[in-house]
C-alpha cells in the first residue's frame, strides 16, 4: 500500500510540474495556393505553422520529455551546444529549464539534428524553404513585402539595427498578414533539407536574426550552414500536415462517423478509448499508417475477439495481459487484464468519439493509460478545444529491465484537467501532442457537485 502511494505522489507532483512548465505551440493556418518564385510558379499545399518561433520553455520541456542529460546529447547525437554561454537553457537538479528572463525567446543554440528531434517529438516538421517563403508572404494574403509583414524591417523584426545586440521576446514586434510574428529578424529559422545524407551538407536557414542586417532578413534571401552548426542567433518554426480535422470548417457540421455498435458513450462515465467511431481515416480517427500495430501483428489473429478486435482498422489496438506484462511490479494502479486499449500513440494522430453529455455542468477528466516518456493530449469537443496539451507524466521506471515493458506500466490520474461542459450528444476528441508512446484504456468524465 506504501509502495502504491509513494508512486501516486511522485505521478502527481510530475503532473504539476510539468503542467506549468508545458507552454502550447499557436499554430495558424496557411491555406495552400501557388506563388511565383524565380519567375516560376511554385504550388504549395495548405499546413498549419507555428505562430511564434519556438521557445526557451516548449524546448526545455522537450528536453525533459525526452531525458536528455547535462551533455545534450540523444541517442548519440548533439542536439544543442551546452558548451556555450550562449544558451538560454541551464540543467539544474536533473531538469532543463529555461534561465531566468529567457522562457519566451527562440531557442537558439540549436542545431538542425536538434530541431529535427523536437518536431518528431511534437508530430510536426520544418518547412521547407518553399512553404517558409509562402508562409512569410502572407499566402494567399501576399501583398510582396521585402520582409514578413512590411517593406520597412524595424516595424515586424528584430535586426542589427534596432536589436541591442540580443534576441527579444517572440511576437513583440508587428505579425504579418497571416499572423505570423518573427518571420524576419529575432532568430534564424531552420528549414528542412529532405535530401540531406551526411553531416556536411548544406541545410537552408531562412529570416535574418537580431544580429544580422537588413538584407538577410528579406523574406528571399538565402542563407545557411552544415546541419551541426550552431548559434546564438539560429533557431527554427514547426509546421503540422494538413488533416481534414484541420482543413474543414464544416467536418464536425456535417460529421460523418457512427457510434462503435450504435452504442453512444455515456458523460459522466467512462469513454473506453477503444470504441471509437465507425467511419475510418480521415473521419473516426487520423493515425499515421494503414495498418493495427496490435490486433492481427502483436496479437495474431486466431479467431478470439481480443486478437482480431477491429482488426481491419488503422488505430492500433491490443489488450492488457497476464505473463508478466501488464501485472508489472512498477505499476502505479493495477489494470484489469483482458481490457482492450488503444495504443503506439503518435503526436498527430486523433480518435473521434460521438458521447452524450447527460447532465451541464462542470467537469474533470481523468485518464487510465501506460507513457514510456513525457507526453501530452489535447480535448475537443465538437472541434472546439476543451483542454489542451494536458500533460501525461511518464511511467518509465528506472529499475524496469525489458525495454518494452516501459510501455507497460500503468497509472490512473483522476484530474488532468476540467472544464465545462453542455448536455447533449457530441463528438469528443482524443489528439496525441507531445511524445506518442502511450496507451490509453479510458476517460473517467466526473461532473462536480
């Protein structure tokens, strides 16, 4: 009993924590079209992109997400240069934090391995150096600025002119016409090389800095170094793949998912995160291949239900199991054996769930569910946010020697988040933000007296 306790304090004070260390990436919209570029025209296809260029703080927090250590390295690679003073980061009692003043300016000090690792982390990507032009033009809004959002730099950028010789906080300058901030000037961006094979190729990094002139901050100047490089000015922007959740306004208006076995969940109660709704890619659910990672390929199909649940569908699935699997030692909260799941969480991926809200009122949520890593999720209601990039603490445990089984402990949290919510029937959604690597068994919705 001792032993279950201790283990619940240590998942709720890392819950805390890392809630408030946790900092949203704004994304905005870029719709795709097609501009002219060296006298040709160039299409684009429609992605989300950062509003700001990332941070002090959402690095630091992947950092620790990731267990990367004082060296900065992971899995044999530098991803920044702790070497240098200056980095805006500092390891203090086995954790990366931002220093002091620093939390909203770019990440810089990063090279482009590193930048790489965060967009895995995040499910997003780099631009390339075509959509980071579009991007900074405005799109569709293209009014052929010299810079992101002007022709006269000072108004939208930090640069050597006006820049006290340091990066700035993100944003505090003009956005351009998409509202975008920091496309020119602050920090170098990088852009993603898709043909890059070894350390001394050349990768483009786009934007002037607040060490630079005018001239490198045009939106078409072309500037960038080997992929290790370093900077106290080189930092970087994400980019996130269009999805029908993202790139329809009407998707939930005219929702075309069904109920799992015309069985709508029940709020309050438990939505099992198997049964998501009938419907397929694109519709039910977004995931990142066409095949079950668990019923059919882990669990071979043999004719039992529990091997073959939903066999033919995208989202992976399995169920909990005996043999010294999910009955772990290191669990926080015991599961239920034989309890389906759905699970191989990848940042990106979304699950559709139609529930009924029974009663208005106040929620929380909680969340059964395996993390070999920090991670996080987000809530949707009728494609409106009810929470986002709620942290989901690691189950990792340190004396755990089978490398899979760190996918197999489970915990229980009650109360990741509340928020209101209105009765009637609705379309919840599950999204994996940060990390991936986690199983989820269920929602616990709870209405507050």
């Amino acid at each position: 009993m001792l032993k279950k306790f201790s283990f619940c304090l240590i998942a709720c004070l890392l819950l805390m924590c890392f809630n408030v260390k946790a900092t949203p990436i704004e994304k905005i919209w870029v719709q795709g079209g097609t501009m002219q570029y060296k006298e040709k025209p160039v299409s684009v296809n429609s992605f989300e992109i950062s509003k700001y260029e990332i941070t002090n703080a959402q690095y630091a927090f992947f950092l620790n997400g990731i267990e990367v250590g004082a060296n900065g390295i992971f899995k044999e690679i530098q991803l920044i240069n702790v070497a240098s003073n200056d980095l805006q980061l500092e390891f203090t009692n086995g954790k990366w934090q931002p220093k002091k003043g620093f939390e909203n300016h770019p990440m810089v000090m990063v090279n482009y391995y590193g930048a790489l690792q965060f967009c895995k982390w995040t499910g997003s990507n780099l631009p390339s150096e075509m959509e980071w032009i579009y991007a900074a033009n405005g799109g569709i809004k293209n009014k052929n600025f010299k810079y992101s959002g002007a022709n006269t730099l000072k108004k939208v950028g930090w640069f050597k002119g006006n820049s006290d010789s340091r990066s700035h906080k993100v944003g505090e300058k003009k956005p351009n016409a998409l509202g975008i901030y920091d496309m020119s000037g602050n920090a170098w961006e990088w852009c993603r090389n898709d043909e890059l094979k070894t350390a001394d190729d050349f990768c483009v990094h786009m934007g002037g800095s607040w060490f630079a002139g005018e001239q490198p901050s045009q939106i078409l100047a072309h500037y960038g170094n080997k992929p290790k490089h370093f900077s106290n000015s080189v930092g970087f922007r994400v980019i996130f793949a269009a999805t029908t959740l993202t790139s329809d306004v009407n998707f939930f208006k005219n929702y075309k998912g069904k109920p799992y076995n015309d069985q709508v969940q029940q709020i309050p109660g438990k939505v099992q995160c198997e049964w998501y709704d009938l419907g397929g890619e694109g519709i039910a659910y977004h995931d990142s291949d066409n095949s079950n990672s668990g019923s059919g390929n882990l669990n071979p199909a043999n004719g039992t239900f529990l091997n073959e649940f939903r066999i033919n569908e995208a989202v992976d699935i399995s169920y909990t199991k005996s043999r010294d699997i999910d009955n772990s030692p290191y669990n926080v909260v015991e599961p239920v054996m034989d309890e389906l799941y759905a699970g191989w969480m990848i940042p990106g991926e979304w699950i559709n769930y139609t529930v009924n809200v029974n009663t208005s009122g106040t929620y929380t949520v909680g969340l059964m569910f395996t993390a070999s890593g920090d991670g996080a999720i987000s809530l949707l209601l009728d494609g409106k946010e009810l929470a986002t990039d709620i942290v989901v603490p690691s189950t990792r445990h340190n004396k755990e020697t089978v490398a899979w089984r760190q996918w197999h402990h489970w915990n229980r949290i009650d109360n990741l988040a509340s928020f209101k919510l209105e009765k009637g029937t609705h379309v919840l959604t599950l999204k994996t933000v940060y990390n991936g690597n986690m199983n989820y068994d269920y929602l616990d919705f709870k209405l507050k007296e």
